[in-house]
C-alpha cells in the first residue's frame, strides 16, 4: 500500500470522464481545483453545479497522512469503527515529538525515551489497521508524502495544516482535524464547502536570490493572513512551469498562512522530472497519459478574471527576496528595506541562529543553494556570526545530502544536523537560554514564525525567509544585510561580496538512502495487539460512548452558561495539554477552563447546583457524572469556532455533558458534536439565552420525537420555581439522528460492519 500505483491508476482511468461530465453540468471551462474537486465527489454525492463558498459537498479523497501528536486520537477513534483495514492508503509519521537540542544522534535517542509510549502505539495500531508507519526520524510528513505518495490530480487530507505541500505535486491537499481523517479512514464521505477559487499568474523566472520561498512571502504580504481563507489558491502561467516541484511544494505549504483550504499547480514537467528522481516513473509516465486533465482548461487560464474570484499577478523576473515576520507571517519586507523596517520598529538586528529546514524548505534544491552561500563564506574566509541549525525534511535527503558532501560543508560552518523532524518548527526546540526571555533575534526558513512558536520565549523576533537568505543573514549576523548590495568583512580584513546562490533542482547521482524508516504493516493485522499500558498517562483506549435510551432527558443541571467567545481552544486548551491528545480522561481536565462564565465573569470558576459551592468546571462536571445527574452547556454566537479540535466534542460527551445549547455554532464543531452523539442545539428565539439562570434544571418535553426539521423543546426550571418553555432548533438529518441513537457516528458503523 505504500507506493500505490494501481489506486493512482484507477483514479486516473476515470478522470477523464468525470471531468467530461462536470463541465457539462457546470457549463463552463474548469479550473484544474474544479477537476479535482469534481472528479473527487464521494458516491453518495449527486453532480450538481456547486456554488463556491456557499455549498456542501461531500468527497471522497484518496489517501491520508496523520502525524504523529494528532494521529492519536484520530486512531483512537477509528479503533471504534470496527474496520479491519483503513478505506484509503493511509499513512502516519513521527515528526512532531521529537526535541531538537544537541543535535540528531542525542535528541532521537532522548525523544524515543520520552515519547517511546506514544510511538510503540502508533505503530502497533498502523500495524494492526493496514497503515504505513514512518518512524521517529524517517522525516516530516509533508516532505516524506510528497517524495512518496503525492501524485497529480490527487486528492488528500491529512491531520496537520501544512499537508497542503502535496500541491506542490499537483494535488488537493487538505489539513484537517482528527475525526475527518477518522470519516475518510472508515470509507464515510468527507463534506468541504465548495472553496473559492484564487488565481496567481506567475509570469518571467526566479533569477539571482530570488527563490520560490520569495513567491509566497510576497503573496503572503498581498492576502494577509486572513486574504486566503476557504478558497483554493491556483497558481499558473510560464513562470509556474519554470520553477521546480519542490520549489511549488514550499509556496503551496505556506498557503497555510494565509488560511487557504489549499494552493496548487497544474502537472508540468519539472512535476515529471521529480516523480521520476523519487523512483516513481510509473507514476509519470500514468500522469502523461491523461495530463489534459492533471491542469486547468487553457480558457480558464487565458482569461482568468472570468473564473477566479481574485486573480494576482507576480512578475518573476523582478521579484525581490522578502523576509516576512516578526510574530507574523504577512508582514512582507524586500531584503533591501529590512534594515530601515528593523530600525524603525526596534527590532534586534543581530542574528543570533539560522535556522534551515522544516517540511517548508528542506528539498535538494533548497539545502544545495543555501549550502552554495555557506560554502563561498569558507572560500571567501569569512565566519558565520550566527549558530546554524538544519533539520533535513527527510532520512532520503539527509542521506544524500551528506552523501554529496553538503552537511560537511554546514557542519565546517559550525551548524548542528537536529533529527529529521519538526523540532524548533513546533517549539520542540530546547534552545539554551530560552528561558531567560531575552530579546532576540532568528532568522529561518520554516512558515510561521507567532510568539513562542520556535523556543518559547516570546521576545525571540522569528523573521522568515528562503534557505539562501537565512544563510547569508546567518553569516552576516545581521538582519539588516542585504546580500544583493553589501559586502563583508573577512579574516584578512576584507571587504567580499557573495555571488547569489546556485543550487541543483535534483541531485545529480540521484536520491540515495539506506533505511528510509518506513514500516509496511502487516498483511493480516487482526493479530497484531495494539500497545496501551492500562497505567499510562499519555494514551488510553476509547469506550464506546453509550446510545440513546430514546426518552425525554429530563432533570439536567446547568454546567456553565458561557459568556462570549467560546472557541475550541476555550473548550479544549492547547498548550501543555498536548501531551494528554491522546487520553481522553486526563485531558477532559481542561474541559471549558476557558470559557468566561456569565454570572461572575470568571474562567474555570462555576456553581455546583448540589452544594451551592463554586469549583472548577471539570471537578463541578465530575461531581455531577459521580451523581448520576445530567448537565447542559449554554454558548453564545459561534460556539466552537477555531480548530476542528474533536476532542472539544468527545470531552464534554466523556464527562456526561448531554446537550450544547448555544445562539449559533461554528459548523465544523457543530458536526464533530454530532459525531460523538451528543446534542448540539440553537436557541429558536435567541433572546432566552437571557432567561438562563445559574440554577436551572432542564427538561425536554419532546425529545423522544426527535426527527429532522423539527424543533425541540425544553422547560427550563428556574431556583424561584418559575418556569420557561423555550423553543430550540436543530439541524439533524435522518442519518445524523441515527448517530446519535447509537451513541455515535462510530457505533453506528461498527453495528453496520457486525451485521
Ligand atoms: Fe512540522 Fe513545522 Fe511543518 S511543525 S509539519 S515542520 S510546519
């Protein structure tokens, strides 16, 4: 299942017709999104004209990659489905757990002893369950899916927001939360609303210092951080087919920062050349056979303002190197207004690291232009005033990368290899002195670069840029160097210049590797044991969530009525709590902690109904379960907006929370609430969310009719013995209704799998 030819063969044979059948129903020419999104509908769902951005569709993609912190409870969970086997080609990789300090020998080693539990058990269950298992220091997800598993025309979800770099490969690539990829995994529809489609015309080539990298960090700075937000970008024209696969990958990667659903290009030859350097000319030559379809349709390209929604147009050949940051993304400055930007704000402009690699920019042709400038700083006798760090994307370019000689060169210049792995990406990143807060200065090559993301100290001013500039700036020691018009002084007094970058697309003896780190799973998992320790801390297997008794719920306390925002970090914190993803019960400890309560303004801080005592939302919640007594949660508007985080669904479910009852939902958590079987609800006149006082008891007056398109109802009994009868809605289907009467999206498959 690794190297899927015959799934990419059998997507291939009818995409033809597929694509033939949408343009009729559409009835106009077909950006290449479109094809893909079309010739990806799940078979439940009818062909229609989908309007963009406003209907829900459902797909079915081709394959998914988790990694390895949100893995766990997307397997967790899948463990309910009662499947033998994922649906789809399905792939985990350990990258996120792994701590970048001392260098890749030490900090694997130390990673394996801390984490060991967590990984034993991703690979027990990917074992089990019929899913490739990439190890500890295999590499990063997107950088291992795109030399293994992306393919033209494509469609993927994956369990981190940056799996948007197989568009890099010509694919629809998709972040998503743990319970999506659970849907794709157990062969159920995957529902996206109909993107928007973005256009950027890349016209002229890269020359000098300019890298794809410069691409994105200009568009970053026209879009923002918001401008890309459920839209699909599609980059085309001859600038696009002049730059390389990889190079397309990085640009489509950080489509992430400006919240696009996803960016991709149509299938060329630098695609071509990449396949085939990765050891997959099958792939290549199926691609071949069917490329009309692998890019838009040349109409849509000729006039693109009459079917983008927004088109951009960047001009290569006068695009100026950028460095986006600090704290931020978007915050686009050309290398030669830096020092003036610097200035002005106060920014330090010493450099303390340079930082290269990260699922962003860790490709050959990357590591060999960065290590271009690295090598004429040693010929030219100038040190590096900065530390260097490098994190290859993965064990094949590691390999051959050091095969070529290429980390000698960055080691002589004093760099230290980490593990090929996230590390100071994900604040893994034990950096000395971190702690003491100083104000500081680093310059890397990775895609965000928020507050405390590398080694969590929130002065540290993480600028970002292509993997030549970090190393020119890391030399320099300088934020304020421009590499195109200054020079430097070296040991024998000097003033030398750097020539710009040269690099090599693919390595010219071909990609090499000994042990890739990647684990088949078994022909027949059903023997395999899937390893929790009973007495872990980290990990802990699911019980199924009970099913509904069909009565009346009746007697339900309030637990917390919730003032304002409430999104899911609110509900389910991030932060220290990550190492509990995959414990259920040790992280419904965090249960609403950040969710303001209405009637004293205090986070964490609610009434228990039975001793008139205020504690902390779980204990209140615990306490109310150990009695046998149900609770109700009350939101306001866009309850559970933020990340498809399903554990703020499965924890308040876990807890004996019954019912959300809110002004409006944020759709994605809306549908994770009725996955897990709970019920999610909105007032019908929001005005009663003012009727609800701190001692309520709730009962539903007709639950036991629940059915689609038509409102409940709740008596709400107040501490004076008054009483409302308040109307709420609900957007239950028949099937979801069925869900929720197992107890769940999963029980309901696992019954359907017995019978
Ligand atoms: Fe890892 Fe950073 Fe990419 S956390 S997956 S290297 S964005």
């Amino acid at each position: 299942m690794a190297f899927d030819i015959d799934m990419i063969k059998a997507v291939y044979s009818q995409i033809g017709e597929k694509i033939d059948a949408a343009r009729k129903v559409v009835n106009k020419p077909l950006t290449l999104s479109e094809k893909i999104l079309y010739s990806h509908l799940h078979a439940d769902q009818n062909l229609e004209s989908f309007e963009r951005a406003k209907s829900y569709v459902n797909f079915a993609p081709d394959r998914v990659a988790m990694q390895d912190a949100t893995a766990q409870m997307a397997l967790l969970q899948f463990m309910q489905a009662g499947k033998k086997q994922a649906a789809v080609p399905s792939t985990v990789h350990c990258d996120h757990l792994i701590l970048a300090k001392e260098g890749a020998k030490e900090d694997l080693k130390s990673s394996l002893t801390a984490s060991g539990e967590v990984f034993n058990f991703l690979e027990s269950v990917s074992n089990k369950y019929g899913i490739g298992f990439w190890k500890p220091g295999a590499g990063i997800i997107h950088q291992v899916v795109l030399e293994n598993y992306a393919f033209p025309g494509g469609m993927m979800i994956g369990t981190d927001s940056h799996t948007v770099n197989a568009g890099g490969l010509g694919m629809v690539a998709i972040g998503v939360g743990g319970a999506d990829a659970v849907d794709v995994m157990a062969g159920m529809p995957w529902e996206l609303k109909m993107p928007k489609m973005i256009g950027v015309k890349l016209t002229g080539k890269l020359n000098g210092w300019t890298a794809p990298k410069d691409v994105i960090l200009k568009v970053a700075g026209i879009l923002t951080v918001k401008g890309g937000t459920g839209a699909i970008v599609e980059y085309f024209g001859e600038g696009a087919k002049s730059m390389s696969c990889t190079g397309k990958g990085t640009i489509c990667n950080m489509g992430a920062e400006i919240g696009a659903t996803t960016s991709t290009f149509g299938y060329d030859e630098s695609m071509e050349r990449y396949l085939k350097a990765t050891g997959r000319a099958d792939v290549a030559e199926a691609a071949n056979a069917v490329k009309e379809h692998l890019t838009g349709d040349d109409e849509v390209y000729a006039n693109p303002e009459k079917y983008f929604d927004e088109v951009i147009e960047i001009d290569l050949s006068t695009l100026e190197p950028h460095i986006n940051g600090p704290f931020t993304p978007d915050r686009a400055t050309p290398v030669s207004k830096m020092r003036e930007e610097a200035e002005k704000n106060g920014w330090p402009t010493k450099v303390e690291w340079g930082l290269i690699g990260s699922c962003t920019n860790s490709s050959y042709e990357d590591l060999t232009r960065a290590v271009s400038i690295a090598k004429q700083a040693i010929d030219k006798k100038i040190t590096a005033k900065s530390d260097f760090g490098i994190n290859p994307g993965s064990e094949q370019i590691r390999f051959t990368v050091d095969r070529d000689g290429i980390l000698q060169v960055f080691e002589d210049l004093g760099a230290r290899i980490f593990t090929n792995a996230c590390g100071p990406c994900i604040g893994q990143w034990d950096r000395a002195g971190a702690d003491k807060k100083e104000k500081n200065t680093i310059i890397h090559s990775f895609n965000r670069n928020f507050s405390k993301r590398a080694d969590g100290n929130p002065n540290t001013h993480a600028f970002v840029t292509s993997p030549e500039l970090v190393a020119a700036l890391a030399i320099s020691g300088d934020l304020g160097f421009n590499p195109l018009t200054d020079t430097l002084t070296n040991a024998d007094g000097e003033q030398v210049k750097l020539d710009p970058p040269s690099g090599f697309e693919l390595p010219e003896k071909g990609f090499d590797v000994e042990d890739n780190g990647y684990q088949a799973p078994a022909e027949d998992g059903s023997n395999v044991e899937v390893k929790v320790a009973p007495d872990s801390k980290r990990l802990q297997l699911l019980t199924p969530f009970e099913p509904w008794d069909g009565k009346n719920i009746t007697g339900m306390k309030l637990l917390i009525k919730a003032k304002g925002k409430c999104t899911t970090d609110h509900i389910s914190m991030a932060g220290p709590w990550l190492r509990y993803r995959g414990h259920l019960d040790n992280i419904a400890d965090n249960t609403l902690t950040g969710a303001v309560n209405y009637f004293n303004d205090a986070t964490d801080s609610v009434k228990n109904q039975l001793t008139g005592e205020y504690g902390a939302v779980p204990a209140t919640q615990r306490a109310y379960k150990d009695a046998g007594i149900p609770t109700i949660v009350v939101g306001d508007h866009n309850y559970g907006e933020g990340s498809s985080r399903e554990h703020a669904a499965m924890q308040p479910r876990h807890l004996g929370v019954k019912v959300i009852l809110v002004k409006s939902f944020a759709r994605i958590h809306e549908t994770n609430l009725k996955k897990q079987g709970m019920l999610g609800l909105t007032f019908a006149n929001e005005a009663d969310y003012d009727k609800i006082q701190e001692d309520d008891t709730f009962d539903f007056l007709d639950l036991d009719q629940f059915a689609p398109d038509k409102p409940l109802t709740l008596s709400v009994k107040h501490a004076d013995g008054s009483e409302d009868t308040i109307k709420v809605n609900h957007t239950y289907n028949d099937q979801q209704i069925a869900w929720y009467k197992a107890g769940s999206a999963l029980n309901l498959i696992k019954e359907k799998e017995k019978a």
